[in-house]
C-alpha cells in the first residue's frame, strides 16, 4: 500500500533502513529508478545526516543521499556541518567551511570519504580537494583552536567586528579524477554510483525503453 501510494516517503525509509547495508542500498537506489524517482546525490549543502525526501532540478520529487549514510563518516561527524547550516546558511566557500563548521573532530579518512562522493562537490573537484585534505584538516584545527580562545573575530579601525584573517586555504594540484574512480569510490562508500551515472539518466530519459537493472 505505501509504495504503490507513497513511493518517494516509503523508499526514502527503505533507505535508510539498509543504511550501512550497501548492497541492499544499491538494490533499493535501483528499485527507485526503475519507478523514475531519482536518488541525488549527497551535497554538503543539501543533504541531512539521514536519506531524505528533496526536489530535482525539474521541481519534481526525488530523494537526497544523506551524508550519515556514507561508509566511515556516520552522523556524529556531520553534525558540525548541520548546525552551521542551520546558524549561518549553506557553506560558499571552502573558507567558511573550515571557519564555520567545527571539525575538529574529523578524521582524513572521513573527510576522504565526504571528497570521493562528491559531498563536496560545490566547494571544489574532487582531485584538488583530496590532495589538500591535510592542508584543510590542519586549518580547520586552527579555526577551532580561535574560537575556544575567542579570537574567531576582531576589530578594525572604525569599531566594526570583522573575521580574523584565516590561514592560506589555497588547494593543492590534484590529478583529475577519471570516471572509473568516481565509480569505484562511489560503489564502496554508498553501494551504487549516484552522481552523473549515465546508465540512470538513460533510464530517466522518456524516450528509452530500459527497464530495471542491477549493476554486477
């Protein structure tokens, strides 16, 4: 009954039911295209610790990845980057990442595995961005150390409080991640390739005839 009238509610619980369960989430993530719901992709600034109803850039319903949900980062880790949202507004920058959101706590391979799925995507490429994950730990630490001294803001000339200057977040090269990476990384820490997988845009596409798949 909940599927065939509430779709989009009932396979966002599926989801996050089987969380940490990738090979059921990769069955459910196929059960949803095959009903033409799209599952997006978790965003940094879009996406709740949990699977969660959204909106597709058509305005229709779909459902966001959450970011709990991803294989060695769980919802302790993401809180910092929740409760910023809801103080601040979405992050625009890798700056207002480190200053905002207090990430003292995170480990490389958590914040390896946010990088990989593209939960950082709108902040910077992937490449760039794992090859600077010490550089962004280490600045992240030293916000954090500033706001427990109370040096996070200070003041100009004219009495007005502004930020206190934050050290040189310039990204590191990185080498250009090929679609195959993406697939692999994807696969092992969500348990199916949600971000541009063109297998599933065929299938979204009105014109096509496929029918339900499984990857292998």
């Amino acid at each position: 009954y909940f599927k065939a009238n509430y779709p989009v509610e009932y396979l966002t619980a599926l989801l996050n039911s089987h969380s940490g369960q990738q090979e059921r989430i990769a069955a459910d993530v196929d059960e949803c295209t095959r009903l033409k719901i799209r599952v997006l992709p978790p965003n940094i600034n879009q996406s709740n610790a949990n699977v969660a109803i959204g909106t597709d850039f058509q305005g229709n319903s779909a459902i966001r990845f959450g970011l709990g949900a991803i294989k060695h980062v769980g919802h302790g880790a993401v809180e910092p980057f929740l409760a910023s949202r809801e103080t601040k507004g979405p992050f625009g920058s890798l700056e207002e990442l480190c200053r905002n959101a207090d990430l003292a706590s995170m480990n490389r391979r958590t914040l390896e595995s946010l990088i990989k799925v593209g939960a950082l995507d709108d902040l910077g490429s992937r490449g760039p961005l794992l090859a600077s994950v010490e550089r962004i730990l280490s600045i992240s630490q030293q916000e954090s150390r500033r706001r427990q001294l109370g040096q996070t803001t200070m003041f100009d000339l004219f009495g007005d409080s502004v930020d206190a200057p934050l050290g040189s977040l310039e990204l590191l090269p990185g080498d250009e991640v090929t679609s195959r990476e993406r697939y692999s990384w994807e696969r092992e820490l969500m348990g199916k390739q949600i971000s541009a997988n063109p297998i599933n845009e065929l299938a979204f596409d009105p014109k096509t005839r496929a029918i339900a798949f499984r990857d292998e």
